[in-house]
C-alpha cells in the first residue's frame, strides 16, 4: 500500500472529528492529552513531507491563520518565561493548540466534507446519550431525590453532563477524575450540534433524518443540565439574529412567522413556569442563584473573580508597561506571580481567578498586545469570510454567522474557541459550510 497525501489527510480529519468521544490521559502530573494526540503530530510530518512542506492559503483558512500567528507569540513568550518559571503545563497546551490549528489547515481541501454530516451527527448522538447516561447513573448511586440530586449537580461540576473533554485516565490512582468543569464549552459544542440540525433540517439541499428532530430534542435537554451561561448566551443569540436575518433579509411566508411567534411564546411561557414552580432544574438553578446574588450583594462569586482578574491584568500592565508586548506567557506561575504582586502594590485586595478567564484578556495576558490583535482579526476575518456572497446564501453560511457572533460576545467571559473540543469540531463545521457553499454556487 502506497501512503499517499490524501489518505494521510483523511486520516487526521477522523482524528479531529472522533475528538468529542474520547477522554485524555494523565501518565504524569499535569501532562494530560488525547489519544489522538499520539498520531496527530506524525501525521502531520507525513503531510508535510508529501505535500513539499507546503500549506494551503485558501482565502477561507485566513482567521486559522491568524490564530496561529497568535498562539505563535504565546509560544515564544512562554518560552522565554520557562527560564524563569519552570511550569511548562502552559507551554505544551499551546503546542497543542498549534498542533490542532495545523491540522486543520492540512484537512481544508479534504474530499470527504460532504459525509461530514452524517458522521458528525452519529458522534454527537453518542456523546449527547453516554453523557446524559452517566447523569442518571451518578444519580442512581447517589441514592438523592431528583430535587436534592439536581441541587447537588448545580454546584459539583463533575455531576454534569458534560461530554468527555474534562473526562481524564489518571495512571497513578488507575480512575478516572474530572479536575475542572467544562460546562461552558461543552454547551457551546451543542449549540454547535443544534445550528447543524437546524440547518439540515430547514435547508432545500440537505435530506432531513429523524436524527436531525431527535438530535434538536437532546441538545435542549443537555443544555437544561448544564450550568453554562456562556452557552445559554450563544444559543439565545443564534435564534434571535437568524430570525431577524430571515425575517429581514428574506421573502419569508406567512406560516414561518406565525410558527416563529408562536415557538418564542411557547418557550418562553414554559421558561415562566418553571422558573416560578419548584422545580429543580440546574440551568435555572444557577440563573435564580445569580439574580439573587445581585440583588443581595450586588454580585455573583464567579463573575466578581472574573472581573478582579481582568482589573488586576490591566492594573499590572500600568506597573509595567513592556509588558504589553510580551505577556506573560502561558505560565500561570509568572501569571499569578504578577497578579498578587499588583494586588498588594495597588493595595486592592481583590478576589481573581486564576486564569484570565476571558479569549480577549488570555491573548493579552499571554502573549501581549500583538498576539490581542492576531486574535480579534481571527473574528474579524472569519466574519468577513462568512459574509462572502457564496456562503451568505447558504442558511448553513447565516447560521454560523449568527453562532459566531454569540461565540464572541460569550468568549468576553470565557476562552471557549481555544478549547480543544471547540476549535476542532468549530472548524470542522466551518470547513463543510466553505465545501457546502462551493458545490452550491
């Protein structure tokens, strides 16, 4: 069997598109990655070698491209910050982060986008109903009442739902752990789920299954499960700008209005309802939980630590202002290190979290302001890209426009879009959406 370039690259598209059902491996603390993190890399040497150590600059792999310029800063400041502070967790996670965008780059000409669909959506079944699985089990073990259980859940994050990326295999207890709650990221991957069914199914070039009905009724059920604000903001923003896009940019019939009045009356009596009864749902939960927080204290625990790291980053910046072009690396002790001491320098006495906890603030704080500016004209060109008359005029193309336009104003509060789940399986979408719209026009 002769390895050509193009069994190589459909070998690293189903790597990517399998990332959603695998958990990671800890061997050694601290160093956790994907099984498929193994043969990414030398897959993606062999698509070098092939292809002449050329990459492909197709227009529409532009925003990949400025991504990698800045994940590229991050890297070389987080070099430089390993002389000082050994904690090189950071340092590899952005040579993963480089690692995903490469690939996807390689896989941007790949013939097989128009099965992405199907596949797609069979993995997503699988993710969505193992993990909904495993709710009911930790319920069943737990011995709680569905009340008490969901009030539990509410606050202990690995009771959730929520897909396998925080799923990890740590060698040295030989069990498996969920260190940190993915809930927002995981919930935008299903927005994501949710924009491709809704698609399929409303769109006159794509044959519907009861897959696409069945998948709609469980992404809702998963999100309801899910503490996730950042996803709830997403998926309130893709339904209402699509229906304003459509509404306004269309020549809509009479019945399509009458049933998108009548859907946003529906939710939003049933919302009414089960705010107001006692019901234990944990995405309400945690929305009466922050209402109460605000008119009680004037704030909400998570959002006050978010906000005292972003002062915080600014305020460090002032104490030293060269660091505006270089950040601080992916180093979190450099990074805490330089927020403690302006803590105590401005004398503020400010809880923050220990991440930027923000795609905009971790560019700056990472990698200064020139990795910020790559960062933003990611979205920038990827809107651009997007509004391309041959994309426009797919419903696919308007949806995604709509998604990423709720993808950016939640990443105000969240880094979802540099996930590993989320950037794989974003730009998977994006991929079959460019394909779709050629063999369209």
């Amino acid at each position: 069997m002769i390895l050509t370039r193009a069994t190589v690259v459909k070998w690293i598209y189903y790597l990517l598109l399998t990332i959603p059902l695998s958990f990671k491996f800890e061997p050694l603390n601290g160093l956790i990655f994907y099984p498929q993190e193994f043969l990414l890399p030398v897959l993606l040497l062999l698509y070098l070698i092939l292809n002449k150590f050329k990459l492909n600059y197709a227009a529409h792999l532009q925003p990949y491209y400025f991504l990698l310029a800045a994940l590229g800063v991050i890297l070389l400041s987080s070099s430089v910050h390993l002389y000082f502070y050994p904690e090189s967790t950071g340092f590899f996670k952005t040579v993963k982060y480089l690692l995903y965008v490469f690939c996807i780059v390689a896989i941007a000409d790949y013939d097989g986008f128009d099965r992405f669909l199907v596949q797609f959506n069979k993995i997503a079944f699988w993710v969505i109903v193992l993990s909904l699985m495993g709710f009911l089990y930790s319920k069943h073990s737990s011995g709680l009442s569905w009340g008490s259980f969901m009030q539990r859940a509410t606050w202990k994050a690995e009771l959730m739902p929520s897909g396998f990326s925080n799923l990890i295999y740590n060698f040295s207890s030989g069990s498996f752990v969920r260190y940190t709650g993915n809930h927002g990221i995981y919930g935008t991957y299903l927005v994501l789920i949710y924009l491709l069914n809704i698609g399929s199914i409303f769109s006159e070039s794509i044959q519907t299954t009861r897959l696409n009905y069945v998948l709609l009724g469980l992404v809702l059920i998963n999100l309801g499960l899910l503490t996730a604000r950042e996803a709830l903001l997403v998926f309130v923003v893709l339904n209402m700008l699509a229906l304003f896009l459509y509404f306004t940019t269309t020549r809509f019939k009479l019945k399509h209005l009458v049933g998108s009045m009548m859907a946003i009356a529906a939710a939003v009596c049933l919302l009414v309802v089960l705010w107001n009864l006692d019901v234990n749902i944990v995405l309400i939960n945690k929305l009466k939980y922050t209402m109460a927080s605000y008119e009680h204290s004037g704030g909400e625990a998570n959002i006050s630590a978010r906000t005292g790291v972003w002062m915080l980053t600014l305020y460090s910046f002032a104490m030293t202002p060269w660091r505006l072009l270089t950040g601080y690396g992916f180093n979190r002790e450099s990074y805490i290190a330089a927020l403690e001491k302006t803590n105590a320098f401005f004398d503020l006495h400010l809880t923050f979290a220990g991440v930027p906890e923000s795609y905009f603030f971790t560019l700056l704080a990472y990698g200064g302001v020139l990795a910020l500016l790559f960062g933003v004209f990611y979205f920038l060109i990827m809107f651009y890209q997007l509004r391309t008359p041959a994309i426009r005029k797919t419903l696919f193309g308007r949806l995604l426009f709509c998604f990423m336009i709720g993808v950016l104003l939640s990443n105000n509060t969240g880094a979802s879009v540099l996930a590993d789940l989320l950037i794989t399986q974003l730009a998977l979408a994006y991929m079959f959406i460019v394909n779709h719209a050629k063999k369209l026009a």
